[in-house]
C-alpha cells in the first residue's frame, strides 16, 4: 500500500493550527482525524480545500483536510441587525429629488 501525506488545518478563535500525518492509501477523513487526534474538534462540517465532504470521505496525496467551526453568529441575524440600526432620512416637503429621480430638462 502507498503512503499518503496529508495536511490537516483548522481554526480556533486565538489560533490556528496545521498537522502533517501520513496514513495508507484508502484512509477516509475520519481516519486522518483519529491519527492526528482532532477528531474531538469536529463539530460541524469538514473539508478538502475548501470542499465540504463527508468524513468517509478518502483522502489523496497532498491533500488539505480542513475542520471547519460553527458559525458564531448566523449571517441573516447579522445582516437584520445592522439593518435595523439604519435610520431611514426624513424627507421633507419641497426637499429636492435624488437626481435619478430628478425631471429630466430638455
């Protein structure tokens, strides 16, 4: 059987961390996970450069898995929240148009 190299990353909130282990040719995310003993931090999704697979997925030579964390805040929420803090111009009667809006002259 081949040996495979393969590089595992993932992201804490004060660190990031990259992990080098070689396993035999045929070993699935998982099995990359379990050598390196990150198997604890998966909680969501993995990847293979920036692919999301499953974990019975196998690996190949040179290959990036990636362990990818929740997101900390969900990006709608975010977006309605900043959206909500936008106060709205008061118009005021006889205020001149936004010149898209503005009569074209002849």
């Amino acid at each position: 059987m081949t040996v495979l190299k393969v590089e595992v990353v993932y992201a804490l909130p004060g660190r990031e961390e990259c992990v080098e282990a070689t396993v035999q040719s045929g070993a699935s995310v998982r099995d990359v996970l379990a050598k390196c003993g990150l198997l604890h931090l998966v909680r969501g999704k993995v990847g293979i450069f920036g692919k999301v697979v499953r974990e019975h997925a196998p690996v190949a030579d040179g290959d990036r898995v990636e362990i990818y964390r929740p997101l900390a805040v969900d990006p709608k929420e975010a977006r309605r929240a900043r959206a909500a803090t936008y106060t709205s111009r008061s118009r005021r009667a006889g205020s001149a148009r936004s010149p898209s809006r503005a009569p074209r002259r002849r």
